[in-house]
C-alpha cells in the first residue's frame, strides 16, 4: 500500500496561504482608515488658532485696512477739574487725521447748555456765561476709520464769595414816557467802569443814538441825544456774569429786559413867571393849568427838565423828611407826581385859597393846582417817564442825578460821562 506524500515543512496548505492574506489586507485597511481620521482633525484644530491668533488673520486687530490707532480726544478742562472760570470756554483737542464729530455740555440738572462751537472746531463757547459754583459735563466724540471714540469729563465753576449786583428801572414790560432813560444801580463801588459799560447793550427800533453816563461808581444811565421816539421798543442786555468790577467783586447777572415807550409824547411846561402848566401830547397843546410854584427866594421851585418817577393817589407831606424842619405837616395830599427824588412833587392842594393859582407862588418848591386839575394832570400825563420841564425858573437847574435830570446835559456832557468814549 502506498503513503500519500507528506507537505513540505515551512509552507502552509494553499487554502491557509489564500485566508492569511484576505485578512491581512482586511487589517491594512482598518489601520489605513483610521490614520485619515487623525491627519484631518490635526487639520481643523490648526486653521482654529490661526484666525484667533496669527497676524494678518480675519478679524485681528492687525488685519489689513483695520484702520491703526482708535481716535484720540482730549478735553479741557481736566475732569474733575474745580474752581474753573463762569467765562471759560470748552477747548477739545483731536489726534492727528481724526475728526471732532459733537460736543455737547450738560448742567447738574442734565439739561443741554446752549452754546456752539468756534469756526476753528476746537473751541465750544456757551451762549450764555456758566453759572458760579456749578457742575458740569462734557462729551465730545471724535473718529477716524476704525470708528468713534467718546470721552466725557465734568468741571465745576468757581465759588462767588462777593458778589455785586445791578438793579434797573424801569422794570421788565414797563410802558414809559418818552423822557425815561435807562437807569442801572449798583450794590457796590465800579472800579472797572469800561469792563462794566461794554457788557452792556441797549437795542431801540426804530435805531437811535444813544450813549451810558456815570453819576459817581454806582448808577449809570443810558438815554438817546434827544427824547425816545413814541413807540419805540427797547432791549436792553445786562452780559454782566463773570465781569469784574474792578475792586474784587464779579457779577453774576446774565439778564435781559424789555421797555416801550408811550405811544403818546407827553410833555407838561411849567412857566413860573406866568403860573401855568401847558400840557403837550405830540407837540399839541391840549391843557392850560393854573399852578402854584415855589414861593420865591427861600422856596423856588427847581428850574430844567425833570421826569415823572412815581405816583401816589394820596400821600403825607412832612418837611422834615426833605430837611425843611417843621414848615408843614399835610396828610392825605391828592394826586401826588414825584418828579425829583429831593422831594419836588406835582400835586393837588386842598388847603390853599384857589385863587392864588395862576396868581402867585406860595409851595415850599412843589407845583400844585386845584385837586380837580391834579386828578386830571394824575390820570393824563403824569406816565413813569412823561416829562415836566420849568422854565423862567429862580431857581438853578436841577441836578442830572437828581432823580432823572439827565437831560438837563448837554449830549457833549453826557457822552463825556461814558467810560466807553464810544
């Protein structure tokens, strides 16, 4: 019997050979899947980093066309700046290429301040001087081509420990005769005359030409060369905030007002020589009165152009109060027109023979007439402002400051009395 022959030592039956390499190709494959997933995920985190990371990626700061620095804007006064000028203007300060877009400036109360800026747009002025011993903030915006940049500061103004104020008359609104100048009072000593004058203003329509005159460094007046036109408007601007008047006192008043004068020119003559009172409206005659003046030579009556300032329907006359002693003591006195601040009434009288008026002079410097003609005078010509001029008087020509005697100066006189000079 024969053997069958026996495999070769070494090599494996074909069918072994043939399933060894199905399955080493089987784990060719696997290890060649696997190792794709792990190059592409070492891929992905790579491109991550560099648009976070790496310059001249997108979205960094260092892109191209970003634009380089931020705007730069810089305000002054320093926030938190303190004791900072009523009259000192915002200045904002801008990097080169960049450009100032607004400015805006806000009181305590948040409120917008009027104000603009200068055609240099570096410089924002207030319409109006800041308040003494205020708060304020400042934003101001400026840009370039990366966008805008914003900074806000706040200042506080200075403390005003001595103040000086200006009162004024005729008041706000007021309807005056054509004769009222503009009369401002101080509550302290003018140093500064000039600085105080040219913060002042006084627009008429229709235009006129008119000039301030001192008495002395505490009132000043402004009147036209020749009396206001009837109907005129006034404006009358007191820019007086942050003045300093020159003896260490600044003003704080910002203020303006408003006058008319009358629509009717009024004006009343007194004649001492004749005894009369002729009462123009509009240069027409339409009243002859017959009056008393003062009793010659101890009590003569003021001579010039004097100015209706106050009015009372009854009042007392007592001597003393105008340094006369005891000459007389008259309660209920009727229709009573102050005319000069010394005591120089226009005013009814009830106690003298009416025959004496237009007859003689017996007041103590006063013009009186009958009580009917007083009331009359009261209610007709006898407007704030109305004009009572005495001539062929004995008497000097009053005072410019007595009351308001302004026009008793020539206009080469009054113009000299303004600090200003034009």
């Amino acid at each position: 019997m024969s053997r069958a022959p026996m495999p070769r030592p070494g090599r494996p039956p074909a069918r072994w050979r043939a399933l060894v390499a199905l399955l080493l190709g089987a784990i060719l494959l696997v290890t060649a899947c696997s190792s794709g997933g792990g190059d592409k995920k070492k891929t992905d985190n790579a491109a991550a980093t560099a648009g976070s990371d790496q310059p001249g990626a997108p979205g960094s700061s260092n892109a191209p066309g970003a634009g380089g620095d931020p705007a730069q804007v810089t305000v002054t006064p320093a926030d938190k700046a303190t004791g900072v000028d009523v009259g000192q203007a915002v200045s904002v300060a801008v990097g080169d290429g960049d450009k100032l877009e607004s400015v805006k400036v806000t009181n305590a109360r948040n409120e917008d301040v009027d104000g603009k800026l200068d055609a240099d747009g570096k410089t924002w002025k207030p319409a109006v001087p800041f308040t003494y011993g205020s708060k304020y903030t400042v934003t101001a915006v400026a840009s370039n081509k990366i966008g805008p940049t914003t900074a806000t500061t706040t200042f506080t103004t200075v403390t005003n420990d001595k103040k000086i104020t200006a009162s004024f008359s005729p008041e706000d609104g007021a309807t005056v005769g054509v004769g009222q100048p503009i009369s401002l009072t101080f509550n302290a000593p003018v140093k500064d005359k000039a600085a105080v004058e040219k913060a002042l203003s006084v627009t008429a329509t229709p235009a006129v030409q008119g000039a301030w005159h001192w008495f002395g460094s505490q009132r000043v007046d402004y009147r036209p060369k020749d009396y206001w036109k009837a109907g005129t408007s006034i404006k009358v601007d007191l820019n007086l905030r942050g003045v300093d008047a020159g003896n260490g006192a600044k003003f704080e008043q910002f203020k303006s007002f408003t006058v008319k004068i009358s629509s009717t020119k009024t004006v009343s003559v007194v004649d001492v020589d004749t005894k009369t009172m002729k009462v123009y409206k509009n240069d027409a005659l339409v009243k002859t009165i017959p009056v008393t003046t003062g009793e010659v030579p101890k009590y003569a009556t003021w001579g010039g152009i004097m100015v209706v300032q106050e009015k009372y329907t009854k009042t007392r006359m007592n001597s003393q109060t105008v340094g006369l002693g005891k000459e007389y003591d008259i309660p209920d006195v009727p229709s009573a027109v102050r005319i000069t601040s010394s005591g120089t009434f226009v005013h009814g009288n009830y106690w003298a023979d009416p025959a004496k008026f237009g007859s003689e002079n017996t007041s103590h410097g006063c013009i009186s007439m009958t009580p009917d003609n007083a009331k009359w005078f009261y209610d007709n010509a006898a407007t704030p402002g109305d004009v009572v001029q005495v001539v062929n008087a004995k008497e000097k020509t009053v005072a410019a400051d007595n009351g308001y005697g302004d026009w008793n100066l020539s206009w080469d006189q009054w113009t000299a009395g303004s600090a200003s000079k034009g």
